[in-house]
C-alpha cells in the first residue's frame, strides 16, 4: 500500500479550499504536484491535471504521483499558464506559488477562467497587486484566509468570475475579507512595517506626484492602524 503523503501548513490549507466531490483539479504551476497527489489520495477530487512551464518540475510531479500511487488519475502537461487546459475542462484550478503579478497575468491570459471555475489563488508576494487586479478584471472574491508557514503568513483567495466593488487601498493591502481571521492582526503588522518604510523613503521627495504618493500612504496606514486596533479589541489582544 502507498505510503500517505504530508503537506506543510501552507499547501495543506490550499488543499482544504477544494469542494469535496470535484472532479478535475487542475494545478498550475505544480512544481512537486504535492496538491493533485494529497488530495487524490484523500479522495476529496477524482482526477486531476499537474501543469507547469518547466520539464524538470513536471518531471518531479510524476515521481511523486508514481511514489504515493495515483499516476492513473493525474495528467502530466508541459505548458504556460493556463494555455494547457481547455475552457471548461477543470472546474477547480489552483495556481499558489507565484507572485501575485504573475497570477494575474496567468488569468488575464485565458478570460474564459471568469466563466465557471473555482479558482484557489496564493500568492508568495504582491498579493495587493493580485487584490487591486481581481475586481477591476471580473473576478469576486469569494474567501480569503491567512495560513502560517516557517514563519511567513500568506493569504489564500476564493474567486469567481463575477462583480465585485473595486478595491480600495485599504483593502488592497489589508484584504478583503480577513477580518475574522486569526492571523489578521499580524497581517496587519507585516503590512503596516512595510508601508511605513515606503512612507519614510519619500519623505524629502520634491515631486508633487510622489509627495501625494506619500500623502496617500499615510492615510491608508491610518485607516489600518484603526481597523488593527478594531481587531485587537474583538479579539482581547
């Protein structure tokens, strides 16, 4: 019998996202196809495809599938986003992994993605590009969740193809709907320290532009200094 695979904390959260009873995932960008494999094995999907731009990773993903027992049910396709599936042919499609410019590049590349598909999205980084993308593009967030790993916390979007009001820049770096969540005051912190410095860094700037760039910075700061103390209070912190 096959040994049963273990995912870490953040691949394993993204697993959690998909619906039980789907029946074609299809993950882009697999590298070791740790997903399709973790969750064919836990019969929560019943086929999946494994796809990504490089051979060597692919390469890796149909060792794994051969190791945990479930290369019958996993396709192997060697291709760019999501030019490897037909529209329609997978009703979940993960993409985690890339920074959030890139996701969105993948999507903006095959517009039939509005049209039907679960999409489970996890950006590394530039996550409020991904957020500031998504509803001026006709995609709604349906869920959005944090999860921890070695330290780093990451957020994993829901969507849909569908309307959605667009994103202000309190929800582009804060999230749309992490208000809940356990890990939203420290979301906050990262995002917090990480605006401040940019603020900081246009201090002595002359150019109009940039000092109302500045300008706007610190007014979204504020905004989440406010909603961070709302959330410490909720949560006695």
């Amino acid at each position: 019998m096959p040994e049963k695979l273990e995912l870490g904390p953040r691949l394993r959260a993204v697993a959690a996202q998909v619906p039980a009873h789907c029946k074609c995932l299809a993950d882009i960008g697999t590298d070791h196809g740790y997903i399709p494999v973790w969750l064919l094995q836990a019969g929560v999907i019943e086929q999946a495809i494994a796809a990504d731009v490089g051979a060597a990773p692919l390469d890796h993903a149909r060792r794994t599938a051969r190791q945990y027992g479930v290369s019958e049910r996993l396709s192997f396709r060697l291709g760019d986003g999501l030019a490897v599936l037909a529209p329609g042919e997978a009703d979940v499609i993960v993409i985690a992994g890339m920074g959030g410019d890139t996701i969105a590049e993948i999507l903006a590349a095959a517009p039939w993605s509005l049209d039907g598909p679960l999409l489970l999205l996890q950006p590394m980084s530039k996550a409020d590009s991904l957020r500031r993308w998504l509803p001026a593009n006709g995609y709604a967030v349906c869920r959005e969740e944090l999860v921890q790993d070695k330290g780093v916390l990451y957020p994993i979007l829901t969507v849909r193809g569908g309307e959605m009001a667009l994103a202000d820049e309190v929800q582009v770096q804060g999230g749309f709907l992490l208000a809940q969540d356990p890990l939203w005051g420290v979301y906050l912190n990262s995002r917090l320290l990480r605006l401040r410095r940019a603020a900081a860094g246009l201090a002595q700037a002359k150019d109009p532009a940039v000092a109302a760039r500045r300008e706007q910075l610190l007014q979204v700061i504020d905004a989440l200094e406010k909603k961070k103390g709302e959330w410490e209070r909720a949560n006695h912190t």
